[in-house]
C-alpha cells in the first residue's frame, strides 16, 4: 500500500490497518496459484482506491438519474471503448459487479422464469450460475447440464449437440471455472445455432488470454460474450458483459435497472485502466508466458508422478487428481498453503469424494507469471508441491519450504506491493 494511505488508514483505524498490512505481506511471501486470482498493478489499485467510490451515477453515460456527472461519464465511456477495441465487440457494459450478476442479469435480458439454460456441470469444471441446482439459475429455471467424457474428461461436443437437439435450450453457456482445455468456442456457436438458443461465453477465466490472442476469441459467435475483469485480465475485482449491437439495449436494461442499482465507479475506473495496460505488448507477452508457465509446470507435475485431468494444460489452469498420492484435496492445500503455496481444493470430474473435502487441486499461473516467474521457477515449485503433498503432516518440512518460497518471493517483487 502507499505509505501515506498506509499511515491515514492507521491513524483512523489500526486493527483494519495492521490486517491489510498482512495481508499485503502474506501476498507477498507466498506463490500464489488460485487460478483465478493475480496482483493488480499500482495504477489499478490507485483507481479503485479514488474519490469515484464516492459518487452515484444510476443509468450510463449522457443518460444518469443524479447530477454531477461530467467526470464520470467520461470514465465509464473510456472503459466501453476500450473493452470494445480490446475485444473486438459492438458493446460492452461494465457495470456489473461481478461475474454471478453479469450472468444474472444475461438470463434477466433474455429469458423467462422456466426457459431451458444449457450449461456445463459445475463438477465438470462449469460454474455455479451456468444452471447448477443450488443457484438461483438452477431453481427459477429448467436447467440441462452437459459434462465431460469419463475417458478423456474433455466436453464431448457430440454429446453437447445432441442434449441440445433433444432440450431447445433458450440459453447456452460455455467456458467455467476449471477447464483446462481449449474451449471449442466455433463448435458451440454452431450447436446454439442449430437449436435457436443464445450463446453466451464466459470467458472470466481466459479474458486476458483471449485478449492477447493466447487463447481463441468467442467474439464472432457468441450472443453474449461475459466476463469477470480481475483474473487473467489482471484488473480489479469486477464484471462484463459484452455482446453484439442487436442486443445491446437488452443487457444495458438487464444489468440497471434491471439487477443493479448504482455501478461502482472507482472499479470502472480501475477496469479501464487494467484494459489500457492489457492493450500493450507487454501484456501479450505476459499472457502467453502464462501459458507456458502453466505447460512448463503441468510438464514438472507429471514427471513427479501427478495424474493431471486432461494431462496437462492448453491455458492457465492446471487441474490435479490426487488420488494416486493418496491424499485428499484439502488434506494437500491446507499443507501446501502451511508451506508457502496457495490454490485451492476442487473436485475432478466424477469425483467420488464431496465438495467440501474432494479428490483434486486446482493450480493457476496468472499471479505468478505477474511477478516475472518463468519455467525454471515453475520446476522449482513442483519439485516444493511434490515434497509437500508427500509428507502432508510434515509441519517442520512446511515450515522449512515456506522459508525457501519466502526467499524465492523476495527476487520476483508482486506488481502493486510496496511492502
Ligand atoms: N470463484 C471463481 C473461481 O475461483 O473460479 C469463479 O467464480
């Protein structure tokens, strides 16, 4: 943090104060592989730490309900225009707060309560909102889910074709939350074609990939293209939702006033920041390092004995079967998050363990690569995961590791930290 931030927030309230200072620390220390997570960079954080967090601006630019606007209009006109050059889209909106509202406010443009929705299963690497049963999307509509193959754990488009000929879903979704493949953006767009549905593409995990071209764009054949701004695209904790001119009106309506109230505008201002920098040569540099980062570690992975779903990785994301090692998901992060080494647990396609305690690990390389790490760093951090996951009790063989990645950490400084 600034220190002259640092030091205000101090003298109003030390306890908050004392905890973001470790939590800034604790980001600091440690690799960080939650394969949804990275580090915004100074001039991301500034915005979303400006006066604009004081200001209401209902409606969207030349057409809000309180005055006062002069600025913000022109902040919230530079982030569409800059999504829209960025990506290649006629509109975009990026009021939404997150990635659960963008797609609410998606079923609110287009559907009824009832309508079909097509989505992947969350277990299969999909997300909630996509018509899994504990959300809203799942009990207000009928929802169809399609999977992946137990052979290969890729979507079968074949199987995807054919539950949407036999469904006439209204709505389909693809992309989710731990694919670690391809998504065959053409395939779906033809299928969505075929059966009258809308596609929407969610893109939240592979937004900075397919940005910077290290990942294909959905743009030509999705309806609706959403997104969340603070994963692979690197901008602060927010949403999109993008689409072709036809149905602009209908998600600007969707979002406010149909789901929202006031959009955040110091996040705005922070995402269109993100979006000039991840405009730049620098940042296509830095999304296909990402990538090879993740090929590089899937690669140390796999030579130290990890079943990976899929068997390696085509993006950021690396999906692992711990079952082989004989150890659960959340036995293995909570002993590698003891070491230094953050991601989370997460079920692997037919799972026969729960949610809550289930048989995988999920890896990202987005934080990691923003510090500067490369290949030989993602060696190191296997051959640290593999030691760890082997001994999960080990506490003084995590508290030794946890100083090895101390010191790893110290050379690649995090974008952002000042600490
Ligand atoms: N929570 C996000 C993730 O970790 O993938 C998805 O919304």
């Amino acid at each position: 943090m600034h220190p002259a931030l640092a030091k205000t927030i101090a003298d109003v309230d030390p306890e908050i104060a004392e905890l973001i200072t470790s939590e800034e620390k604790r980001q600091r220390d440690s690799i960080r592989l939650i394969a949804s997570e990275n580090y915004v960079s100074g001039a991301v954080l500034a915005a979303t730490g400006s006066v604009l967090t004081n200001k209401y601006s209902e409606g969207y630019p030349g057409k809000r309900y309180y005055e006062g606007q002069q600025y913000i209009d022109k902040v919230e006109q530079l982030c569409v225009d800059r999504a829209k050059s960025l990506f290649g889209v006629d509109h975009a909106n990026p009021q939404p707060y997150s990635g659960s509202p963008a797609n609410l406010a998606v079923y609110f443009a287009f559907l009824k309560p009832g309508d079909t929705v097509m989505g992947m299963a969350l277990p299969a690497g999909g997300h909630l909102t996509h018509g899994w049963n504990v959300s809203i999307t799942g009990s207000y509509f009928k929802s169809v889910q399609y999977g992946v193959r137990r052979d290969t754990h890729r979507v079968d488009m074949d199987e995807v074709r054919e539950l949407a000929r036999k469904e006439r879903p209204k709505l389909m979704y693809c992309g989710g939350t731990a694919i670690p493949r391809t998504i065959d953006f053409a395939a779906f767009g033809e299928i969505a074609k075929e059966v009258g549905a809308m596609l929407c593409a969610d893109i939240a995990h592979i937004a900075g990939l397919v940005a910077a071209g290290a990942h294909p764009s959905p743009v030509s054949v999705a309806d609706v293209v959403s997104t969340t701004t603070h994963k692979t695209l690197r901008g602060p904790r927010g949403g999109m939702l993008m689409c072709k001119a036809d149905h602009a009106k209908a998600i600007d309506r969707a979002v406010f006033p149909g789901l929202q109230g006031g959009p955040h505008n110091h996040t705005t201002a922070g995402i269109a920041v993100a979006l000039r920098e991840a405009a730049t040569a620098d940042f296509k540099t830095y999304a296909h390092q990402i990538v090879a980062n993740a090929k590089a570690l899937a690669a140390a992975l796999v030579e130290r004995g990890f079943t990976l779903i899929t068997g390696g990785t085509d993006n950021h994301l690396i999906l692992v079967d711990l079952t082989s090692k004989n150890v659960s998901g959340k036995i293995a992060a909570k002993a590698l998050d003891a070491s230094g080494i953050e991601l989370n647990y997460n079920s692997v396609p037919f799972d026969t363990r729960k949610p809550f305690d289930p048989s995988g690990i999920r890896i990202g390389t987005p934080a990691v690569t923003s510090r500067g790490m490369k290949e030989a760093e993602m060696r190191q951090i296997a051959a640290w995961m593999d030691q760890v996951v082997s001994a999960p009790s080990d506490a003084a063989l995590h508290a030794k590791i946890a100083g090895e990645v101390r010191e790893l950490c110290a050379k690649f400084p995090a974008p952002g930290i000042l600490v």
